[in-house]
C-alpha cells in the first residue's frame, strides 16, 4: 500500500496563515464596502467637486485661489485658527491644575468629574441653545449680576462676540483634552515625585522638572483634540457666532444658502488638509520625541 506523503510543518503552519488571511478578509469586507460608500465616496466626489467650474464644464484651480487669496477667504482662516488656538489654551491651563486637584481622593471628586463630563454628553447643539440662553443680555448670569448682586451696572454683551464664542468653545471641548491630561498624570508613578521631594526639591520644582516633562505626550494629545474640534465646530458658531463665521459655517453658507458647490468643496478640502497636516506634525513630534527618549 502506497504511503501519502507527509507534509512539512513548515507548509502546514504556511497554509493555516493563508486561511486565516481569508478569513480576516472575508471578515472586513463588509466594513470595507461600508467606509467605500459612507467615507471615501463622499470625500472623492468633494475633492472632484473643488475643482470644477461654477458654470460649465472643465477642471480649474480658480475655487481655491479665489478663497485664499481673497481678504474675506483670508479673515475666515485667520478667525477659525484663532478661536482654536484660544479654546485649547484656555481650555489645557483649565485642565491641568484641575487634573492635579482630581487625582488625589476626596469627598466630592466623583462628582465633580460627572460635572467635566457633562459638556461631552450634551449635544453640541443643544449645549449651544443652552449657552446662548445663560449668558443672554436677558439671561440668568446678567440677571444675577445685575438685579440680585448689582455688580455689573449694565448687562455684558457676551453672546455673539469673539470672547463669547471662546468662552463656549471651552465649555464645550474642554473635557476632550481634560481627560487625556488627567488619563497622562494619573499614570505618573507617585515614587518619582516622592523622590524629588526626598532630594529636597520644592512642589513647584517638582512639578515642572519632573511632572511637566512627563505630562508633556499627554498635553499634546489633549491639546491638538481640542484644536481639532474646535476648528471643524459647526453648531456652536452657527448658533453663537453671530456675524463672526468660521470656516465650518462659511461652508455651510456657501453650499446650502448660494448654492456654490464647487466653492464649498474647496474650502472643505481645505478644512480638511489642514486638519491632517496638524496630525500628521503631532504624530511626527511624538515620534520625535519617543526616539530621543
């Protein structure tokens, strides 16, 4: 009787990982098909769209030119990036001195963690509405100060304002970085500081020659979440903002309300390219910073 042929591990195990590579395959294919539809269409026709002309057919670069290089298209830049820039410093130096308070134990920190959760939970729309609402002329915080405690001898004008805007950006994206930041610091190990203070170091100098250095991936992470929010909000601005528009609302403006497609496409892809090149230098920075570490 003739013997079959034994086959090697090597070809067993070889064989095993091909059906294992088809089954992951077959797995994601779904997933696959999905993103095709709902992520990389939409984004592919918007790419296309920025280029074509407002009347006729053909491709032109004109969509982006007229946008960067007019004041208007230059002055919505120039207001997007800046109300970012300020929610994600406002919102870290908020962030880090609550982190420090909330990682020791005490009566009351479940609490006020529930408290810094509370913007992430709430819509940003319905969050908006209420803030618009709080700090109204009419509102409960110029009522207070003006009828109840007379502090202010007149209402403060915060809603539809820069300063306003800021102050709701915070509100409402504090708690991304809030929770990187306090997520980093908790994972410090409580003996380095210890030992500083052993070595006779000051809190202070404790803090910023051994924690700050330490909690610095962690302040970059919460820090460019925070500015990635903030710089594609929509509902807060919209509502808010009043005549100040951001990028985000310009789009909307130009698509829905003129009906300008290919303009909006490309401020979209604008919008879009800078985002990742702002992900693309953290990730850069980090691994920077990981190999000389």
């Amino acid at each position: 009787m003739k013997q079959q042929p034994v086959e090697s591990p090597t070809v067993t195990v070889g064989k095993a990982r091909t059906r294992l590579d088809w089954a992951a395959w077959a797995l994601a294919l779904p997933l696959v098909v999905f993103l095709a539809f709902a992520f990389f269409y939409p984004l592919g026709y918007t790419v296309v769209q920025s280029f074509l002309k407002e009347h006729g057919a053909g491709a032109t670069l004109l969509n982006y030119s007229q946008f960067l290089a007019s004041g208007k298209g230059q002055g919505v830049l120039l207001l997007t990036v800046f109300l970012s820039l300020m929610a994600t410093l406002v919102s870290v130096l908020l962030s880090v001195p609550l982190a420090l308070v909330l990682r020791k134990r005490f009566f009351g920190k479940s609490f006020i963690q529930f408290l810094m959760l509370v913007p992430a939970l709430i819509p940003a729309l319905v969050g908006a509405l209420g803030l618009l609402i709080l700090y109204d002329r009419t509102g409960w915080l110029n009522y207070f100060l003006v009828r109840v405690v007379h502090v202010a001898p007149h209402p403060l004008v915060i809603d539809y304002t820069i300063p306003g805007m800021i102050l709701f950006y915070v509100w409402i994206y504090f708690p991304y970085g809030a929770l990187v930041i306090l997520s980093g610091l908790q994972s410090i190990d409580p003996s380095v500081e210890e030992a500083g203070v052993v070595l006779g170091a000051s809190p202070t100098r404790v803090f910023w020659s051994i924690v700050f250095p330490l909690l610095r991936p962690s302040l970059w992470a919460g820090s460019i979440l925070i500015f990635l929010q903030a710089f594609g909000a929509f509902s807060v601005p919209l509502i808010t903002g009043g005549n100040h528009r951001p990028l985000a609302v310009m789009i909307y403006t130009t698509a829905t309300v003129f009906l300008e497609w290919p303009r909006a496409s490309a401020m979209a892809v604008i919008m879009g390219l800078i985002q990742a090149v702002l992900v693309m230098v953290f990730r850069r920075l980090q691994s920077g910073k990981e190999a000389t570490s």
